[in-house]
C-alpha cells in the first residue's frame, strides 16, 4: 500500500521547521492583541438602543431615537487616524481569527501538495510524460465534480448561511485524510484527492461569501481581507511545503496523519468561534441552476461583469497547472522532492508579505494599476521558469510574490459589481468558482499535453511559454477595457445627502451612512422590500445634534403595513434578531432632505 521506499528515521532536520510553524502561530496570536476591523467571522454584541434604531419601522422613529444612541458607542476615528500598516489587516477585529482559519485549513491542503505526485511518479516507473498525464487527468476530474457542486453549494450558503458549509467541509476533509492514513493506496489517494479540491473549493466559496458579506460596499477593505487572506494562505502553503516534503521523505502515511490532526483543531475551532454573517432576514429560498452554467452570468449581467469575469478566466488559465508544474521541474532543472519544497516554501514566505501590502497597492495605483503590475510580474515569472535553469527560477522568486496577487482587485471589483446589479454574494461567489474550476478541468490536461508535445519537439519548456502568452493576453485585456470597469462611477448628487448642497467630503459620506439607515428602517415596514443589505459589523455612532421643532418632520402615524413599534415592547424582528449588521449614523437629516420612499436596492 505504500509506493514510496521508506527512509530512515526523522532527524534533527524537522526541528527547523516545527519552531518555525510554532513561532508563526505565537506571532498571529500575539499580533491580535496589537492589532481594530470588523471580522465576517465573529461579530461584537449588538446593544438594546442600537436594536431599537435597527428595527424602527419608520423614518421619523429611526431620527427619533439617534441621541439615545450616541450616548452608548463612541465616535469613529478620523480617517487619518486610522491605521493601515502591514499588520493592519490582523488588527482588523477578529482579522487574526479569519488568519489563523485560512492557515490551519491550508496548511493541511498544503502538506499534501507533493503527496499524489511523488506517489504516481514512483508507481509508473518514474516517467514524467506519463506522470504529468495522470495528474492532468486527476486534476481535470476534480474541477469538473467541482463544477457540478460548487454553484449549487454557493447558493445553499445564501438559504441555510455560510458557518455549515465553513464547519462542514472541513469535517468530511477530515474523515477523507483518515482513511488515506490508514489505507494509503493510489486507488484511495486518487479518490481522497479528488474529494479534497472540491471540499477546499466548497470552504473557499464559503469563505469569500462571508468576507464579502461584511465589505462588498468597500473595494478596498474587501482587497486588504483577501490580502490578509493570500497571505495566511502563502504562509501555510511555505510551511507546508517545507514541512510535508520532510514528512514524505520518511513515509507516506505521515502527512495524512499530520493533515488530519489540524484539520481535528480546525473544526471546533470555527464551530465555535465564526459567527453566521448572512443572517435569516436576507437569505433566499434555495433556487438550483443546471450545473455547469451559472457562470453564463458573469457575462451577461454588463460590461463591467464580462470584463472583470473574462481578465479573471485568464488568470485562472495561467496558473492552471496544478500539481504538474512539480512534474516540469523534475525534466528541466533535475529538481527532486526538497528542492520542489524549498521553492514552494520560498514563493509562500514572500508572499505573504506581499500580499498583506495589496490593500496599499490598490489604493495607490487603483484596481486596474495593480491588477496590471501583477500581471505582467506574472508573466515574467512564466518566462523566467522556462529558462530551465535553477538560478533563475529562484531569482525570478521576488517577481513571482507580486504576481500571485494578480487576482485580488479583480475579486474585489467582481464582488462589487455583482453586489450593484443585484447577485447574492453566495452566488457570486458559487458563480466565479464554477467558472475557475471549468478552466481547471482544461487547463492540467492541456499542459500536461503540451508537455508531452514540448518533450517531443526538444521543448519541455512549452507549457511556461504557454502561460506567458495568456498572461500577456490579460494584460492587454485590462488595458483595453473602459475605466469604468476598475473604477466605478461616483454617486449622482440626487443619491447624496449634503445637507441644501453644502458641507465637506467627510460631512457628504456622514449624510449617505444616515441614508442607508434611514432606508433599513424603511424596508422593515415595506411589504415588498428587498432584502437587507448587510454591512461593517463594527457600529460607530457619534452624538447627533437633538432634534428641533424647526427641523424635526411630523412623525407618521401608524398604520396596518407599517406599525409603530412601542418603546417598551420587548419583541425584535427576525431579521435583526438573527444578527443583521448595523449601519452607522452619524448626524440627523436636516429639513431640507426629502424623505426616503423606496428600500435602498440589495
């Protein structure tokens, strides 16, 4: 049952990068008590008074009520007094929870990574050509079963929430690598790794959606939580990739045992930690969808989706080798397991750095400035491994760290476009990951082909040539479509509350905060309202000027479709109760500001 001959003992070797791995989790344990953002993944406590203005049926009652509130939550910081460094992301709330869930679920992933390839090389004799064919059929076969689940899991999260598909992937992963430990045949690995990309694809798609519940109105903060997201991730995938080639130099069974034994902390942790950031008021009834089809539309919902979705295709296709690249290595630089490891490691750590600084970089070049420097960083990665030497490939490593962030923006503007022409961001997101993973049943086969096509010609370094095109295709790609597809068209001052057409920046995004909680508490009392619109968990509501006879309006009277609700009444709505995120109020309306009379669209 075991392919791979088995070593000596382990040695002093694996103390490296154990302390390694410990020191990591003290340092993202230490780093949250330093670090202020609010976290998908677990809420603060909403109080009575903040319920009271959640759930005031009108707008008269929701102004009503302002000063009572402010004597409760402080006022938010200016923004220059916010903090956006490199750690910012952890000190963003729960931000080093959400670290810590996406470390210990890659690092698990990542332990595996040269598992499956290492087994298949030694059990077809050591040919690559056939080996890189195999792994290009395994990793077809799981995009396809992934295109099959994933939308309609997707959509499943935005009926029954997204903690049981965060709580429930990661527990059928972890019964998948128990059996591999125990039964390490390659019928059993094939079938263990074929599960596993699809319950990886399932916790991601969870992930994203929950993220993407809390900042999709903020295309920067949602980019500085994937950031801390791909950086959490490139950490674990160095680790693991150091780690796991060690595991696997003695025995096949250990990295299987080592991944299950953190997916065994990861389950109770999100049990009992992530709090459910779609709440009961907002979810749609389940509606399922041919499978195979729900990306179709990404590209008929306008020209900002079609073009995000079809730069983000490209991506996909670029870097759509999967565990093949292993398999390349081998034939043009002699690599063996450490080696593959010590780069895969190497990529991670810089990585993460990187990735923490994508927030900054959007900020100061825009979405289509960054999305353009990843881009070409990844095509001259591509270019650089085809060279075949080992110099530079791992020159080309600093190039590379830049170049895995090519999708961040792309995901962050996708998620905000989506949420304007009214998709559910589960399925959004069940969209987006239908359309990668059909890329990925192309995409290993067509590079294990060409592999076998370059070797035949005396080019093995066809597939990297291969991705540099396409990689060079997306660019030209973000640089021909409109500006309005990076960066979205300001509001018209109809949609603006300035106060009778004065007052500053920072008083006009005051005035749209008090609009946006003006229009929830209209669309408590709407019969045909849509759903609520979720937003920042962190409340922020600094003391308002009391209301004036000149100013106040007449507060309307109840009535059967919209009741007044009674201060002493101890009853909340469903959909507040069930945990609705609140927004911020900062100052009344003055008179002059007509009176919402339709529900802020989802």
């Amino acid at each position: 049952g075991n392919p791979l001959p088995r070593f000596a003992p382990i040695d002093m070797r694996l103390r490296r990068p154990m302390t390694t791995l410990r020191l990591l989790l003290v340092a993202a344990a230490a780093a949250s008590a330093l670090l202020p953002s609010p976290s998908p993944l677990r809420s603060p406590p909403t109080t009575d008074a903040a319920l009271r203005v959640a759930t005031s049926g009108c707008a008269g009652e929701v102004r009503r009520r302002v000063p009572a509130v402010t004597a409760v939550l402080p006022p938010p910081p200016p923004p220059s007094a916010r903090r956006d460094g490199l750690l910012a992301r952890l000190a963003d709330g729960d931000g080093w929870l959400i670290a810590l869930v996406v470390f210990v679920q890659m690092l698990s992933n990542a332990l595996l990574t040269q598992a499956v390839p290492s087994a298949l090389y030694a059990h077809l004799g050591q040919d690559r050509v056939a080996t890189a064919a195999a792994l290009g059929r395994i990793s077809s076969s799981a995009a396809l079963l992934d295109i099959l689940v994933t939308p309609q899991l997707g959509r499943l999260s935005d009926t029954i929430g997204r903690k049981p598909l965060l709580v429930g992937a990661p527990a059928l992963a972890l019964l998948c690598r128990g059996v591999a430990a125990s039964r390490p045949t390659i019928r059993v690995l094939v079938i263990v790794k074929l599960l596993s990309l699809l319950l990886t694809s399932t916790f991601s798609v969870a992930l994203r959606a929950s993220i993407a519940d809390t900042h999709r109105d903020d295309p920067a903060a949602l980019t500085g939580k994937l950031g801390l997201v791909s950086a959490s991730a490139g950490a674990a995938y160095s680790v693991g990739m150091l780690l796991g080639g060690r595991l696997l130099s003695r025995s096949l069974r250990l990295p299987y045992l080592a991944s299950a034994s953190l997916l065994a902390l990861l389950v109770p942790l999100v049990a009992g930690r992530a709090n459910e950031t779609h709440p009961a008021g907002a979810r749609s009834p389940l509606a399922l969808r041919p499978p195979g089809f729900g990306f179709v539309r990404l590209f008929r919902n306008g020209v900002a989706l079609r073009s995000l979705a079809s730069v983000s295709a490209l991506h996909t296709t670029s870097m759509a080798m999967g565990d093949t690249w292993q398999v390349f290595a081998r034939e043009l630089r002699g690599w063996g397991v450490e080696t593959c490891g010590l780069f895969g490691s190497l990529s991670g750590f810089g990585h993460t750095a990187v990735a923490l600084l994508a927030r900054r970089s959007v900020r100061r070049f825009g979405a289509r400035g960054h999305t353009l420097l990843a881009t070409a960083s990844c095509a001259a990665t591509d270019l650089a491994l085809a060279l075949g030497s080992t110099r530079v490939a791992f020159a080309a490593l600093p190039v590379n760290w830049v170049g895995r962030t090519q999708g961040m923006a792309v995901t962050a503007r996708l998620t905000t476009a989506g949420a304007a022409v009214g998709f559910g961001q589960g399925s959004l997101a069940g969209d987006h990951q239908n359309l990668r993973s059909l890329l990925k049943v192309v995409g290993p086969t067509l590079y294990g082909y060409l592999f076998g096509l370059g070797c035949s010609v005396g080019v093995p370094a066809l597939p990297f040539l291969f991705a540099t095109a396409v990689s060079l295709s997306a660019t030209a790609l973000v640089l021909a479509s409109p500006s309005h597809v990076w960066d979205p068209p300001p509001q018209p001052p109809a949609a603006r509350d300035a106060g009778g057409g004065g007052g500053s920046g920072s008083e006009s995004s005051r005035s749209r905060r008090l609009a946006s909680g003006l229009d929830l508490g209209w669309a408590a009392c709407e019969a045909h309202a849509n759903r609520p619109t979720p937003t920042p968990f962190a409340m922020s509501i600094p003391a308002a000027p009391a209301p004036t006879a000149a100013s106040e309006p007449p507060i309307p009277m109840p009535s059967p479709a919209c009741p007044m609700p009674s201060p002493a009444s101890p009853t909340v709505p469903a959909p507040f109760a069930s945990g609705l995120p609140m927004p911020s109020v900062t100052q009344s309306r003055s008179s002059t500001s007509p009176r919402p009379t339709q529900p802020r669209a989802s």
